[in-house]
C-alpha cells in the first residue's frame, strides 16, 4: 500500500468518526431537551390539576371560608404550594376565587399555574 493511499484512508476514518460525533451529539442535545420539555408538561399538569381540585374543594363546601379568611390561605403540597385568593363580585354570594401555584423550593415569584373560578357561597358563609 502506497504512502499517499494510507494517508487518504487515514483521512476518510477520521472525517467519519467527525461526522459521528457531531451526530450523537445533536442527538444527545435533543434528547435532552425533550425530556426537559416533558419534565416540565408533566409538572404543569400535577400543578393545574392541584389548583382546579383546590378550587372545586371549595365550590364544594368542603373547605370552610373561615379558612380563607385575609389575603390568601397556603397549602402546602410535596412539590408545591397553592395560595387561594377570594374577591367579592357584585353578586351577592358569588365570589371569584383564584389558585396560584409555586413550587415549594426556590422563590415564590415563580408561578407555574393560575386559575380562577367562581363560586357560589352558602348563606352562613357569606362575607
């Protein structure tokens, strides 16, 4: 085998092993990125789905507005904390209540959900 073929053999080799490379790294990347993406589905769903049976449990009567009483009323979760905020409206016995929901860690200026409802309070339970 002559010098000037091993030489270009020894190119190709190393050209491919290039090109794969920078494959599985893009490959690697996305990967990445769409676990995250699903990380992050699946925490916007536990929270949305925390917020509207907290909104729910109230519409039900099974949390007393007593409990709601001032500003808002924190829960706390495993993962996140759910503050419910009652606002009359001009409907007498209607008040708009609104979930919002932060993770327990880090700042609670991250809100991952909000969600408002109305719900119709029982005659003794009335502000």
């Amino acid at each position: 085998m002559s010098r000037a073929r091993r030489a270009g053999i020894l190119l190709e080799l190393l050209l491919s092993l290039a090109l794969f490379v920078a494959g599985a790294t893009v490959i690697i990347a996305t990967v990445r990125g769409s676990n995250d993406g699903v990380r992050r589905a699946a925490e916007y769903a536990r929270a949305d789905d925390l917020a509207c049976s907290r909104l729910i449990e109230l519409d039900a009567g099974l949390v007393a507005m007593d409990e709601l009483r001032g500003a808002s009323s924190p829960t706390t979760d495993v993962e996140f904390t759910v503050s419910i905020v009652v606002e009359p409206t001009a409907v007498a016995g209607l008040v708009r209540a609104i979930a919002t929901v932060h993770p327990v860690e880090g700042t609670q200026s991250r809100i991952i959900v909000e969600r408002d409802r109305l719900v119709r309070l029982r005659n003794e339970e009335v502000p």
